[in-house]
C-alpha cells in the first residue's frame, strides 16, 4: 500500500488547526518537558501558567482531530505528568487507558538522590471502543507451556527501550530523540495498515520515519526549520531495521523440548517479533543454538503466517 509522511515546518497548533475534525487515528506527541533544553527556535523554560496554557491549546487540536475511536499517547517527564494528565482528563475529557513507564539502562547520573532511569507515557483514548492490535505486538513467552499462548504475551505497561545513543548511526542532531521501537510499538497497537497518524512535536522525525516503514500516513509538525529539513531526508534514507527493540523480542522461549513444536514455533518467531530489527536476528539464531544445538528452520513461503492457529493454545 502506498502511504504519504508529511513533515511540515509549522506549529503544532496551527498546523492540527488546518486539519479536519475526527480525522485522525492516532496522535503520538512527544512535546518539550520545560527542562530547559535547547530545541534552537523554541523557549523550553515558561512559565508554569504558560506551560499549562500552551499545554490546553495543542491538546484542544489533539481531541478535536482525533477520530471517535482515536488514541494518543504523550511523553513527559515526571515534573509536568500530572497536570497534563489532569487537563486531558478533566477538561477534554479522554479516558485513561495505560500510564505506561519507559525504563532505559542509561542517563545522567546524580550523587544526591536517586538517577532518573524512566520517562512516563499516557495511553488515552477517546469513545469506548479504541483500536487496539494484541497481536502484533506481543512479546515471545519466557517459557513453553501448553497452556500459554505461544503467540506471545501482551507487554505490559512498563517497556524497556535503550536510549538513540549518539555512536549510533541513527542517531540525530536533536537533544532529544526517542528510539524507534517505542514508536513501533505504539503504532502497530493504536492503528492499521493506511491509517493517519498524526506528530505534533516531529524533533528528529522518527515517527514519520516508522509510519513510513509499518505503511500508515503521516503527519509531521516541526517548528525548527532545520529539523524539517533533516527527518525528510531522514525518509529518503535505505531502510536496514528500527534503530532500538524490546530484549524480550529476542528471547527463546525454554522448555520447547518436542522438536515438532520447537520446529513450528522457531519457524514463526522471526515474522512475529523480529520483523523490522535485522540485528536482533543474528542474537536469535545464536540462542537457538545454544540452547537447542539447531538452526531456526526456513517457512515455506506458501503458507500463510497469518492463518497458522497451531500455536495458539
């Protein structure tokens, strides 16, 4: 299917406010913490009146877009979280659905109280009937066990995603870039395959870059023109995996002692939980040696992956 990502330098408020009313699928924001970062055009130090003013505006264009069915998910840092968690509850009137914790292994350290290691992520919904894909993202099971359904399990509120670290070859002149794998996953659970998706603070244009990837429509706004100008060439680059995954999508689910089902269930881990992440390949193959003594056995292409229920316990 053919998809569009738009990247449009321009306000997050002005530019939501030329889109039409209940249009949108998803929206996932990642807007300025007011910690003081340098984001080059913008004032990252308001006030606290002017936070939760600016805070109640593009939120307002955020609930107007949204479809009756739509989701957006907010990043913030623990200083702001409950006001903005407040204001989209109280006076627009979204539905918590998850208050997920971002954990990362790395990050400034501190000698006087404990190092911040996690940034908050509100899941909120509009209606009551918010789309929600399960099965596509899953985590593999730690163990075999019959009575689990080794399509995998669901992961929970708490992720663990390591920080776009700056060796990294993804990595971009932008103080705060998010890894791809958190946006995979918030993108494959709140929309499908066509829909629109909508990035009010695009920064390093990484949800566009994963819409692209993952075939949804995207729309980009970024204020800082030089930053417009790198996520689209951001677009135009080869394509070789997500720069970040969850761990536990490498893992090799234990006790898969029948060769049968051992057999079947390696041949469908890769399309299930390694699609998109090309380096985490090599690490599973290993484990299946390791552990196993075998390799991950080739899927006959004419069998659907989709429509193979021999798993599902």
């Amino acid at each position: 299917m053919k998809t569009e990502q738009k990247i449009i330098h321009d306000s997050c408020t002005a530019g939501m406010s030329l889109l039409e009313t209940s249009s949108v699928d998803l929206v996932i924001a990642d807007p300025p913490y007011n910690l003081g970062k340098d984001y080059k055009t913008t004032t990252d130090n308001l006030t606290f009146e002017e936070y939760i003013e600016f805070t109640e505006n593009w939120l307002g264009e955020v609930k107007r877009i949204l479809k009756p069915n739509g989701t957006v998910y907010i990043f913030m840092g623990i200083q702001l979280i409950s006001y903005v968690f407040q204001i989209a509850q109280q006076k627009y009137g979204f539905n918590l659905n998850s208050w997920i914790s971002w954990h990362y292994t790395q990050g400034l350290g501190r000698t006087k109280g404990f190092s911040p290691r996690h940034d908050d992520i509100l899941m909120l919904t509009v209606g009551d009937s918010p789309k929600f894909n399960l099965d596509d993202i899953r985590v593999p099971q730690k163990y075999y066990r019959q009575r689990n359904n080794m399509r995998g399990a669901n992961p929970g509120d708490v992720w663990e995603f390591s920080h776009v670290h700056y060796c990294n070859e993804n990595r971009r002149e932008h103080p705060t870039q998010k890894p791809e794998g958190l946006f995979e996953r918030m993108i494959l659970a709140s929309s499908d395959v066509g829909d629109t998706v909508v990035d009010p603070f695009s920064g390093s244009g990484t949800c566009a870059r994963v819409c692209q990837q993952l075939d949804r429509n995207c729309i980009a706004f970024e204020i800082h023109e030089e930053y417009s100008l790198q996520s689209r060439q951001r677009l135009d680059e080869p394509f070789t995996g997500f720069d970040s995954v969850d761990p536990r999508m490498e893992r090799v689910p234990l006790d898969l002692r029948d060769s049968v089902i051992r057999e079947e269930y390696l041949k469908n881990h890769e399309e299930w939980f390694l699609k998109n992440h090309e380096v985490s390949l090599k690490k599973f193959h290993a484990q299946v040696k390791e552990i196993y003594g075998t390799h991950v056995p080739r899927k006959s292409k004419a069998k659907k992956l989709e429509d193979d229920s021999s798993l599902l316990f």
